[in-house]
C-alpha cells in the first residue's frame, strides 16, 4: 500500500461533477521515496476490481520488462493521469482528464519526482502539455515545467500498444534498458542522497 494519503475532504471537494465519479478511484502506489513516478493512462477492468494501477495483461508487461532491465516495480511509484476507468476500455477524454488533474499536480508536488515515466501518448501528452507523436520523443529525456517546478521526462510506450503489436518485446525492451541508464546517471549526479537506489540496480 502506498503511503501517500489524500485528505478525504480534498476527494470528495474535487470528485463531483466528473463523468466518471461513480466508479471505483484507483489510486497511485508503490515506493514514492525514490522519487520516480510512473504515468499511464487510466485504471482498466483489472485496476478497478483490485484496486491498484497496472495489474492486468499490461501491467504484466510492465513489471517483465522492467525485471528484464533489471528494474524492480517495488522501486518506483506507479499511477495514472484518470484515476476511475473510463467505460468499455476507451481512452479518457478532455474533460475526464482535466477532472483529474488536480490529483496528479497533487501526487507530483508531495513526490517531487527525479524522473517521471510516461506510458504512452495520454501520459505524455498531459506531462508534456503537447500533442505531439510518441515516435519523435519517445526514449527521449525531456525537460517540462509543471507548477512553475522543473521535471525531468522518459516517454515511452504504454505496454498495450506492445500488446497490439505496435512494437516487438526485445525492442520495447532496448527503451527499459536506456531507461535504467538514465536513472543512473541521474541518481549518480544529481541526487547522491539515494546512493543505495543505484547500488541496488546499477552495479548489477
Ligand atoms: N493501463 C493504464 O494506463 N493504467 C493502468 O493502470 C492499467 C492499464
């Protein structure tokens, strides 16, 4: 369970009025500590019934590459930009999006994240306040400011669209790979406080 608790009075303030209120609230989880945030989309089918992000086919993606990579999920926190599953599995629209927001700029702001991972263009897009195609920045580090606060960036594909064939597992894998390159750089450079996070993945 997370540790990172959201006052009720600031839930049941910001949760009225979405198009999806009635459904069950997946909220983020895993380690926060380290700094290092993982964004998908939306909560599916899977998310909702036990109440966590990323635990369904995509999520079983996810935590193969990262283990091939040599990346532990347990290391990194992991939400998504809807917190409630949209109807029939479909993409959440602008106005779910922006219902949500406010608890994201919530998560990032208490996090103060070292690195954020998007998963896929809805996560990319609302990090990086643009529309721009996955294909141009994706494996990319980027700088974005959010808040008046400067974030680093790592776009990658969301695990469906591996899923779906858009790209195979070993070169879905080449971007988990470079992913732990640059958290290593980072974590050596910048943020020596959390010397143990890079022994743990990077001296293997
Ligand atoms: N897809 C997402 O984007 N998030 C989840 O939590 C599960 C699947």
């Amino acid at each position: 369970m997370s540790k990172l608790e959201f006052p009720s009075s600031y839930i049941k303030f910001n949760c009225t009025g979405c198009p999806l209120e009635e459904n069950k609230i997946v909220w983020g989880q895993g380690n926060y500590k380290n700094k290092i945030m993982f964004i998908g989309e939306a909560p599916g089918v899977n998310e909702e019934k036990f109440g966590k992000p990323f635990v369904g086919r995509s999520g079983n993606l996810l935590n193969i590459m990262l283990e091939k990579a040599g990346l532990n999920r347990e290391l990194f926190y992991v939400t998504n930009i809807v917190k409630c599953r949209p109807p029939n599995n479909r993409q959440p629209n602008d106005e779910e999006k922006l219902c949500c927001r406010s608890f994201l700029r919530l998560e990032i702001t208490k996090i103060a994240p070292k690195l954020i991972v998007t998963l896929g263009s809805t996560a990319t897009n609302a990090i990086l306040f643009n529309r721009r195609s996955m294909k141009l920045i994706v494996g990319k580090l980027v700088k974005t400011k959010i808040d008046l606060y400067s974030y680093l960036v790592f776009p990658m594909y969301h695990p469906s669209y591996v899923l779906r064939s858009g790209i195979t597992r070993d070169d879905y894998l080449i971007f988990f790979l470079k992913l732990k390159r640059v958290i290593c750089k980072i974590y050596l450079t910048q943020y020596k406080r959390l010397r143990w996070l890079v022994n743990e993945i990077c001296k293997k």
